[in-house]
C-alpha cells in the first residue's frame, strides 16, 4: 500500500481520501485495458463487461448484506446522498416533513435544504454537547408527515459514532418513514450492514476505503422506493442512467472485498497525540464523547490557536492533517458541526484520521510535529 514515508510524508488525513490500494489499482488496469466494452452492447465485449459489472454487484451486495438488485452505483457518495434524498421525495404525493442531524454532511444538509423549494418541511435534529444524535429526541420529532429521516454513522469532522440501530427502531413506529444512514466514515471500519443496522437507504464511498475518488454506492431496503433524478438511459434500474464507470465500479468492488484483510485503526493511535497537545496546552481536548468515538478519527480542540496556522506548522514538519472536513477547511468556514455542538468559536480545531498504512512510527512523528508546532504558537 502506498504509504506516507515514501515522500517522509505522514499522511493523517484519510477522512478526506485515502491512498488507492494496489490491488484496487490492477483490478482496475485491468478493467480500463481488457473490460473495456459497454456493458449495455450485446456484442462480446459488452457482455464481458456486464459480467464484471454483475460480480463487482454481487460482491458489494453480498458485504451489505443485501440483494444486488439492491445495490445502485453512482459518482460519489453526495450523489447517492442526493439520490437517496431527492429520490424519496419524489415519491410523495405531497410535501412532507424531513428531519436531519445537525451534523450532517454538507452532501445531505445542503441536499435535503432543496426539499424546502417543493414546499417540505425540513427540521434539523439537534445534537448533544458530545456530538451524538439522541434516539429518544429523533422519536419526540417524527410524525405521521414525516417521510425521511437522515442520521450518519460516523461523524466526518468527529470521528463520533451516532445510534443508528436506536434510531431506526424510533424510525419504525412511522410506518412510511424511511432512514438514511451515510456510512461514508465507517464503512469498513466499523461493522455495519443494511439489515442489522435498521436503515432503509445506506451510502459510502470507494475513495474512503482505499479505492478510487468518483465511485461510490447506495443500496436500499425493499421498502425505500426512489424516483430517478434524470433520464436518458436504463441502468442501474433506470434510477441513475448513464454509461457505468466500470473501472471505479470494479474498483469499489476490490476496495469493499480488501476491507476484512485490512488492519483497523488502533484506538492506543489517539493517546501520543492528546498528550502532545495537552503538555503544551493544558486546556487541549478531544472533541466529542470519548466514549463514542471511532479510533480512526480524532480531532482535537485547542483554545486560542488559529486552525490554519497549526496546520500549516504541521504540514511544514511533513504531516497531513486537516482542520475538520475536507469541504471547510480550503474556506476557513466556521464548521456548522463545531456549532451544533457548542465548541467555542476561539478554538483552533486539528482532525488527524488513520488509515490501514498508518503506524506507530507514524503517530510518534505526528506527535512530536504537534508538540514543536504548538510551542511555537
Ligand atoms: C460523511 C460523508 N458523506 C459524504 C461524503 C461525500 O463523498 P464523495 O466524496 O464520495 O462525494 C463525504 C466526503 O468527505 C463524507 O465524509
């Protein structure tokens, strides 16, 4: 696996991408070189390509536990976030109610605010101090209007995981309403799949896990019916027409199969950090619910330090971290994650994420790149 060291570079940012896995990248070649054909031409080659369109469905389906007629490729995950939105939507025979977490990703809080315009109703799910959804507060929000409701598995700026299991239970007592699970951050980190989960619509994304950026899955239950966005075409069952990507299909496919070969974050990764932070700033800390967070992400709040200076300082001692999301830190924006759950605004925020190629090495140079970058602010 491509690792950091290869450019002394320690590459802690895998919330935003992740290296592409070398066996994802051959099986790829090999679709770009051999399975070139369209899988919808009935010639040989078209057939040939159809073949690894249906095993790469079959192996995706087979992890989520699920029927591949279940599994719809798409460009990324906003798009299946947007399909999986607007999708449902169109079903509705007239406005209904909407209820999101706070702490959504931009793909479905932007997404889900588009329902305003035909004429939804959409409610934002409050989260507590520590960055979790509570059930019971989802459960006091639904009713009978209510036909979707959005709560992510793992935070993306956090690294805290939300109760999806407890709010699709909520979720059931509605009977039409449906749950959106955006398993973007945990999928193949933490286990997840449709049915134990509980959710009727689940999204991730290839280049999350050591596949390629542009790939990416929703799959549904029975009971989630969707509406295309556009027309023009009949695959993936007419709900997301357009020539497939097989290669970034295939690709997914490679990175989904590798996942239970893979090592996992390993939670003893966050201590040499904090106690970097904390010997130069005794007021540092995690931000979040300990108890709650995923070991693979872990940010940091650190009071009256600049985010994007701290960054810097890091990346001028070779280590790749980030401010938060991937989305707000080119734009300095104020995180609407922070926000919701009422971290001061004069906190400088770092998000260092693991992947399966970081080491040990790797997170006593980051520490040590964090404790000379702190004494110099
Ligand atoms: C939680 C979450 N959802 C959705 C997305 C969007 O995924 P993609 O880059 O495949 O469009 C991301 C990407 O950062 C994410 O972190």
């Amino acid at each position: 696996m491509a690792s950091g060291k290869q450019n002394a570079v320690i590459y802690l940012d895998n919330a935003a991408t992740t290296p592409v896995h070398p066996q994802v990248a051959q099986a790829m070649l090999r679709a770009l070189q051999e399975d070139y054909g369209n899988p919808s031409s009935r010639h040989a080659m078209g057939l040939a390509a159809e073949r690894v369109l249906r095993g790469a469905r079959r192996e995706v389906a087979a992890r989520v536990r699920v029927d591949s007629g279940r599994v719809l490729f798409t460009s990324g995950a906003t798009e299946a976030n947007a399909l999986a939105i607007l999708g449902m939507a169109r079903r509705q025979r007239r406005p209904g109610r909407v209820l999101i977490s706070a702490i959504e990703h931009p793909s479905v809080l932007a997404t889900t605010r588009m329902l305003e315009e035909a004429g939804h109703q959409v409610e934002l799910i409050p989260v507590e101090p520590g960055g979790w959804v509570d059930p019971e507060r989802v459960a006091e929000m639904l009713d009978e209007a209510t036909f979707l409701v959005a709560v992510m598995h793992v935070n993306n700026e956090t690294g805290i995981i939300q109760p999806v299991c407890d709010v699709a239970q909520a979720v059931r007592r509605v009977p039409s309403c449906r749950l959106l699970v955006d398993a973007v951050q945990s999928f193949g980190r933490l286990p997840l799949d449709l049915p134990s989960s509980g959710a009727d619509l689940m999204t991730f994304s290839a280049h999350k896990i050591g596949g390629p950026k542009g790939a990416a899955c929703l799959v549904r239950s029975e009971r989630a019916a969707l509406a295309p966005l556009w027309g023009g075409g009949e695959q993936e069952q007419g709900l997301r027409p357009g020539t497939e990507n097989l290669p970034g299909i295939v690709g997914l496919a490679a990175a989904v199969e590798l996942q239970s070969e893979l090592p996992s974050a390993r939670e003893e990764y966050a201590a040499p950090l904090v106690e970097a932070a904390l010997a130069r700033h005794p007021d540092a800390h995690v931000i979040g619910d300990r108890s709650r967070r995923a070991a693979h992400i872990l940010s940091l709040a650190i009071p009256k330090v600049k985010s994007e200076v701290l960054i810097n300082l890091l990346e001028a001692q070779g280590v790749c971290a980030s401010s938060g999301s991937a989305c707000h830190s080119r734009r300095s924006l104020r995180s609407h994650v922070l926000e919701a759950m009422g971290v001061p605004l004069d906190h400088g925020i770092v998000r260092f994420s693991f992947g399966p190629q970081t080491t040990r090495e790797d997170i006593e140079r980051a520490a040590d790149a964090l404790g000379s970058a702190l004494s110099k602010l």
